[in-house]
C-alpha cells in the first residue's frame, strides 16, 4: 500500500494565514472530499501537495516512485496540439514510452537500411512491450469518448474552457497515478460523464482527493472528508452526509468545552481581582493557569449557520408567458413551439448536456436574445437579477465593501429592517477583516459570490441564475439555497449540479438538443436516474464500444505490428491462465452454493456476497486478459 504521508504544513498570502501546522495520511483506496469556503486555501493546499507551489513550511513523504496526477481547475494545455496529442503529452513514463516509440518509427520508416534506425526501433518496441504500452490508445479514446470528446483532431486552441477542462481530465486519469488531485472534476461535465466518472472512480486503485461543490459526488464517491476551515483541518471519515453528522457533533463539543471554559474563567477571574494579601505565595501555579487560560479564550472558531434575509419588489401575477416559441441560430434548433407560464414562487429547472441552448432560453428570458417566433410577454411589475455565467468586470482597486456601497449603503431585509452593506457581507460569509480587502486579492469563488451578493442586495423579484454552483463553495451553496426557499419571487435555475436542482426546483425543462424540450416535476434526480441515463446507456450500447476501438488503426500514433509476439513474461502468464480461469470459475461456483445453503445466516451470507464479488472481478479480468493474449498468439500463427 503506498501512502502520501503530510506533517507541518503551513501556507501564507500575504498578512492572512491560509493554513498552519497540517497534518495528514493519504493511503491507496482513500478516497477524499475537500471541503471549506472560497478563500479558505483549497487550492492553495492542492497546489502544495501536488508540488507546483510547495508550502511555506512543512514537508511532504512519500515512496520514490510514487507519482501525482492533478486536474486544476484551469488545465495549462499547448493550444497548438490536437486533443489526442495533448493527451500523450502528460508527463506519465508510458507515454513517453509512445513518443518514443512513434520518433523511432518515423526514423526508421524514413531510413530502413540504416542499422542504427532498426536498432532503435526495436528497442522502443521492447519498451513498449515491457510498459504495456499497445493498448493505451484506444483507453485514451474510451475516456474522451465518455467525456464527449469526440473530434480528437481538434486543436486545443479552438475548444472552450470546458472541453478543455475534459482533455485535461482524460490526462490524468489515463497516466493513473498514486495519487489523483481533481480540483471540481463535475464542472462542465454532462450527467452520463458524471455518472461515468463516479463509476470509474470507485473502482480506481489509487488515492483521490478532490474538490467540488457537487455534494451527491461527494456523497457517491468519497469515503473521507477534509473541512479546511480557519487555517485548520478537521477529518470525519464517511462521506458528505457523514461528514455533516461529524461536523455537527463536532461543534456541539466544541461549544460545550467553551461554556465550560468561560464558566471557569468567570470563577478563576473573581479569585483574581481578590486582593494579593489574600492570596499566598503556594498560590503562583494556580495564576499562571489563569493566564494561560485567559489566553485560551475566544479561540475556538466556528462556521456559523448564517441566513441571508432580504426584502424584494412587489410582483404582480404575471411574470414571464413564452407562448409557441421557437428560437434557431441558423440551422441549429434550440427549442420550437415552446409554451411556459411563469407565476409568483414558480422554482423552474432548466438542463440538459453542454451545449444545447440552456443559457440562449435564459437570455430569451432576460430580453437579451429575441425569439426566431412566438409570443414572449413580461409583467409590469416584473424586476429582474440575473446571475450569468461570466462575473461582470470588477476593478481589481476597489475595495470589496466599495463594490457594494456602490449600489447602495443600506438595503432593508425581508423584515422591513435595514442592513448595511457591512452586514450583507458578514451574512454572505465575508468577515469584517475582508470589507476593506482589494478585489484582485479575492479567490475566483469570492468574487464569484460578491458578484452574486450585488445582484440579490438589488431586491430583484424574479431571479435568473445561470450555472450558479460552478465556482461557489458548500457553504455558500447552502446560504443561497436557503434564501431561495424563503424568496417570495420567481426563480428559474440553468444548473448541471442534480443537489441544488433538488434543492430549489420544484419542476423544470430537459433540453435534450435538436430543439426537444421534456417537462419533468419534482425531484430531477429522479428523472435523471428513471429517464435520461437509461436513454444515454441504450444510446452507447449502438455506438462502437472500446473493444472496437481497440480493433482500430491508430491515426497518428501506435500500430500494433502485424508481427507483435508474446512477450517472456506474457508467454509465462498464457500458459498458466486457462487454470487460473477454470480455478477462479470453480470458486464462483463453490460460493453461490455456500450462499444458497447459509441464506438465514445474514452476518455469513454478508462475508461470503463480498468474496464472491471479487472472485467475480477477478474472473472477468482473467476473461478480459486472455482474450487479449489469444489475440496475440493468433496474429503468431
């Protein structure tokens, strides 16, 4: 079992502590959540353990060949290579194995008598039988395919960030390292690609830490969670769920030690202000432990429950009517003959995959983009917030209390109270230290979430929020899903994250493409688990699977030779597996019996299910391997 092994690990910006004094183990199977507001130091930690930024202080042990592969949010890719080579250009041994090997092949394709050319193909071949290396293409092309990459031709250049995001993705996960960083992997990511990840990472071999706001991933795929908070870290083992059960416990204890302290404290002090006759000198270790306690108090810091409250403008009846619409960009089809009515308190879900016209219906929505026919109409009293996509530009000088006086230096809440612009930030988790804070010094996350604190503090009465999960924190997440459940206005939310879809929408529109639009109600998980990815799976059951691909020639890279021989090792390995599958296959059996004889005994029936699946696993990669030998041993004859 390889282990990543973190002591003492402290970080600064500037006058502000990230964190201090971490200390952590990471083993094989460990499968982490991070956790913490935006500006917590989240990536600040990923990039430290990942070693592209070290820590101040601390230090980090790990075995000698223990490698990391780390997804940033922002993957550094050449924009001049096309999607397949920027795959192969990840620092993973075997694909410089494959690079070798495509160099030597090109060399001695040019010069075929040259005994210097044949010789150092043969070696790169050796290489590549020795790296395993002949398969690697068409798992590459598996994974891009499942993230929905499939024009691997295409120039980096001219993808978007979010396909960018996925070539560095398929990157990583290809080169499967010890140790996996995946900083919001589901950002971007169509629902059957998360589903798919999800899979693929339960059966990883390796350590995974991540960070995401998507709080079923976490609860599907992790099984401990990391909470960076105050410049601490705290570890509950389980997973998102578990970790709101610890969290919660934790800070009962926490607030009780407190009590206790401050009770002991007021004692300890009137003992103190007595007079020092009436103390004796026995009496010196009882006042250097009030000293140390008095230093101890308030140290005890906690993430509050925080609600933010606002009021709004008055909103009549009507709100928005589409009636009959239809909107096309040339002859790309986004919805036709579309008809919704929008009411007060309507909570409306718009989704589907990337790149299917969600944002264009929203921009329909906001006036922004006209429709190609039909009728949209909006009421008078109507007010409009809308939250895109992409943070309006702020100035990097302003002072982030600034950016908020600007619209106005007092608001009243839903109470009738007012607030000042202070009070909104603390509610919307800035503390007073960060009013007076520059903009350029705040996370993408922070400003994320002060841009959306100005749309809401503008007490707007029908919210549009377009992705508003991307780039905010749980915690933030969680305000904002709470001020939503209050809000006594229309809300329509373009979102891939199935959590905050629950959370908020009470209905809402699948935009399946080619201008198809499905009406669910209720919950959209369940429409997802009960429609969408059944379509998706029987969808992939038509099209080629990775058996085919790995039938195909590769386009640029490795060609099988027609004359690929067993190896020593595989020869050693072909003559023992028909045994070890017939062995493998007569445990099976043995097991489903024993299964059948003790079904009363749940505690036994439990032991026995989980060793028959993994003779299972192993019986179908015994399968899987010889089919690949056998392959190879027919080319022979």
């Amino acid at each position: 079992m390889k282990q990543f092994r973190v002591e003492n690990l402290t970080s600064v910006y500037g006058e502000k502590t990230l964190f201090d004094d971490l200390s952590f183990l990471i083993s094989s199977g460990d499968r982490v959540g991070l956790v913490g507001v935006n500006g917590s130091g989240k990536t600040t930690l990923l990039n430290a353990l990942s070693g592209k930024h070290p820590a101040d202080k601390g230090t980090i042990t790990t075995q000698n060949d223990f490698r990391i592969g780390y997804l940033e949010q922002e993957p550094d890719l050449d924009g001049h290579l096309t999607v397949l080579d920027a795959v192969y250009a990840g620092d993973q041994p075997v694909f410089k194995t494959v690079r070798a090997y495509q160099e030597a092949l090109d060399f001695f394709s040019l010069h075929p008598e040259d005994p210097k050319a044949a010789d150092r193909f043969e070696k790169a071949q050796a290489a590549m039988d020795q790296d395993d290396a002949w398969t690697i293409e068409s798992q590459i092309k598996t994974i891009l395919t499942q993230l929905h990459l499939t024009d691997m031709k295409a120039e980096v250049a001219t993808l978007s960030g979010g396909q960018k995001k996925r070539v560095g993705m398929a990157q990583v996960l290809i080169e499967e390292p010890d140790l996996l960083i995946l900083d919001e992997p589901t950002n971007h990511l169509d629902f059957d690609s998360i589903a798919w990840l999800e899979q693929y990472l339960a059966k990883y071999k390796g350590a995974l830490l991540t960070v995401t706001h998507d709080r079923y991933f976490l609860d599907r795929v992790t099984n401990r969670i990391f909470e960076l908070s105050f410049g601490k870290l705290y570890e509950y083992e389980g997973n998102y769920q578990d970790y709101l059960e610890g969290k919660e416990q934790r800070q009962e204890d926490e607030a009780l030690a407190e009590h206790k302290r401050e009770k002991k404290y007021e004692q300890e002090k009137i003992w103190m202000n007595k007079s020092a006759r009436a103390r004796t000198t026995k009496q010196k270790g009882r006042e250097k432990a009030f000293a140390k306690l008095e230093e101890s108090m308030g140290q005890v810091k906690q993430d509050e429950d925080i609600e933010l409250s606002l009021g709004q403008s008055r909103l009549g009846k009507k709100v928005m009517k589409l009636e009959n619409a239809t909107l096309a960009f040339g002859d790309k089809l986004i919805f036709k003959d579309l008809s919704l009515l929008l009411g007060q308190r309507d909570r409306i879900g718009i989704t589907g995959p990337n790149g299917v016209g969600k944002s264009s219906l929203l921009n329909v929505l906001a006036g922004r983009l006209p429709l190609t026919d039909g009728v949209f109409e909006v009421g008078q009293t109507v007010k409009l917030g809308y939250y895109t996509q992409v943070t309006e530009a702020i100035p990097d000088d302003k002072r982030v209390i600034e950016y908020l006086t600007d619209v106005a230096s007092t608001i009243k809440d839903e109470n009738g109270h007012e607030l000042s612009a202070k009070d909104l930030l603390e509610q919307f988790l800035f503390p007073s230290f960060m009013h007076g804070t520059l903009v350029r010094k705040l996370s993408g996350g922070e400003k994320r979430r002060l841009y959306l604190l100005k749309i809401l503090m503008q007490a707007p009465n029908v919210l549009l929020l377009d992705e508003p999960t991307n780039d905010l924190d749980i915690g933030t997440l969680t305000v904002l899903e709470n001020f939503l459940d209050r809000f006594s206005g229309t809300v329509v939310t373009v979102s891939h994250d199935r959590y905050f879809l629950d959370s908020v929408a009470d209905y809402g529109y699948y935009l399946e493409g080619d201008g198809i639009v499905d009406r669910y109600n209720g919950a959209f998980s369940n429409y997802l688990d009960e429609v969408v990815l059944p379509k998706d799976r029987d969808a992939k059951e038509k099209a080629p699977t990775a058996s085919d691909h790995k039938k195909e020639k590769s386009e640029k890279f490795v060609e099988k030779p027609k004359s690929r021989k067993l190896t020593y090792k595989e020869k050693q390995e072909w003559a023992t597996i028909e045994d070890d599958i017939a062995a493998l296959e007569a445990a099976v059996d043995e097991l489903n019996e024993a299964m059948a004889e003790n079904g009363s005994d749940y505690e036994k029936v439990v032991s026995i299910q989980k060793e028959l699946e993994e003779k299972e696993g192993l019986l179908d990669e015994k399968m899987t391997r010889w089919e690949e030998l056998s392959e190879i041993v027919e080319g022979q004859s």
